[in-house]
C-alpha cells in the first residue's frame, strides 16, 4: 500500500500499490487536483510524493519518501468519461527496498478470473474518510464483497457524475454492516486469493471511492483488462518497438 500526496493540492490524498521495485500503479485523476475532463483538457499530470511502509499520515515524512521519476497516464485516459481507462503507472527513480513493511503485491496472471476468488471477496486499505466523513489519520482496511456488475452498471446509470461501467471494470458492494470505501481511497488495490492455486494478486485499482454511505458500490479498473499496457510501459516499449520485433522475428524464418 503506498500514500501519495499532492502539495499542490494543499494536502490531498490518495492510495496506491506497489507492483515491482521500481513501479507503483494507481488511478489516473489521483495525478489531478481538479479531475474532470473539463478541468483536465490535456494539462500534464502533477508528480506526486509517494511514500511507503508506513500506517499513519504523520509517518509521512522524509525518511519514508521515495522519488518519482515519471508518470504515465494511460493513453485512454478519460477518452469519454471522467472515468475512461483510469490508471497511471509511477516510475520511481530508485529501487525499492523491500522489508517486513514494504513488498510488492503481484498482477494476476491472465488465466485468473474473478469468478475464482476465495468467497468471492477481497480485501482493500485505504486512507479515506472514514463513517462520520471526516478525514481519516491512519490506515483501514475492509474485507468487501464482489458486485454483480449489473446491479452496479444499473445504479450508477442513473446517477449523474458517477462512472459509466463497462467490462473493464467491477464492483465491490459494502459490508453487512454497510462499511464502504469513500473519498481518499481511490488508486487502492483490492487483493484477492485464488481458489485453485491459493495466489494472492490485486484484481483492481479503485476508481470510484465516492459511494461511502450513500450509494452501494465502489468501481474498479480490471487489471487484468490492462496487462499488454502495463507490461508495455514498463519494458520501455515505444512506437517502434512493436515493428523492430517482428522485423528481427522475420529474419529468423525462411
């Protein structure tokens, strides 16, 4: 879990994971003060200070701090909507050490399905609001169980400044005691385990943390939807690389 914090913002807050030593992925408006389309109109994502392994936002501080190199927006990035293709990958400008408080948390494999999670649940952090919408000063986390994408797509559709809910996408509806994500959260992943191979991955970036105790579900970007993007930032790729490879395969066959 990792905390990022916009000085621009005069104190604004949102989550992310760590996926390897030298990425972190998050959700894309985290990198906006303001996040609409209409606020955003093309204007560069602001760098943001990340720090990791720590429990409470007074942890925050230098010795905690890692540097950022570059941020990548995925290049869909709100090509409709204010919640189009919601992710930004962090590069950081050194590796990470890993601890007993830091370590990354895995991709899924292509093969890993949400209909194969343990319970059909999964287990998300957060520094958001907390039930009384005040702002919360230490880490949460809340075990949440999967939607039915319907239901979620159904709500939200007639619900104006909410997400438009498609197939890379999911939903996680609130607890029994209607415990919910909320403002702060977005850019967390959820953390799954695998029914058939006991795996634990993170399924999702949370994109929409506004439902707190007024709407059912939180929606999420499917990381598995964004592997070839993923995986081609940060092998480096660039416009040619694609061509450059099948020339050089090319050349190998008769």
């Amino acid at each position: 879990m990792v905390h990022l914090s916009d000085s621009e913002s005069g104190g604004g807050y949102a989550g992310g994971a760590l996926i390897s030593e030298h990425w972190v992925l998050t959700a894309g408006r985290n990198l906006f003060v303001w996040k609409s389309r209409q606020d955003i109109g093309g204007k560069d994502p602001a760098i943001p200070k990340v720090y990791l392994g720590i429990l409470h936002k007074a942890e925050a501080n230098a010795s905690r701090e890692v540097a950022v190199e570059k941020v990548f927006l995925h290049p869909g990035f709100q090509n409709q909507s204010d919640w189009d293709n919601n992710l930004a990958l962090i590069k950081l400008q050194h590796p990470v050490i890993m601890d007993d408080k830091v370590a990354p948390i895995p991709l899924p494999e292509r093969s890993q399905h949400l209909d194969s999670i343990v319970e059909g649940s999964g287990v998300i952090t957060g520094w958001g609001w907390n039930i009384y919408l005040t702002a919360g000063k230490s880490l949460k986390r809340l075990v949440l169980p999967l939607a039915n994408l319907s239901d979620c797509k159904s709500e939200y559709e007639r619900i104006s400044f909410t997400p438009a809910v498609d197939n890379n996408m999911f939903c996680t509806g609130p607890t029994k005691y209607k415990e919910n994500v909320c403002s702060g959260d977005a850019g967390s992943a959820l953390a799954v385990r695998d029914a058939q191979t006991g795996d634990i991955y993170a399924a999702g970036i949370l994109s929409y943390d506004k439902c707190c105790t007024r709407y059912n579900y939180g929606v999420y970007m499917k990381i598995s939807s964004y592997l070839p993007w993923i995986h081609s930032v940060i092998r480096g790729d660039t416009e040619k690389s694609s061509s450059l490879r099948s020339n050089a395969m090319s050349k190998m066959f008769p």
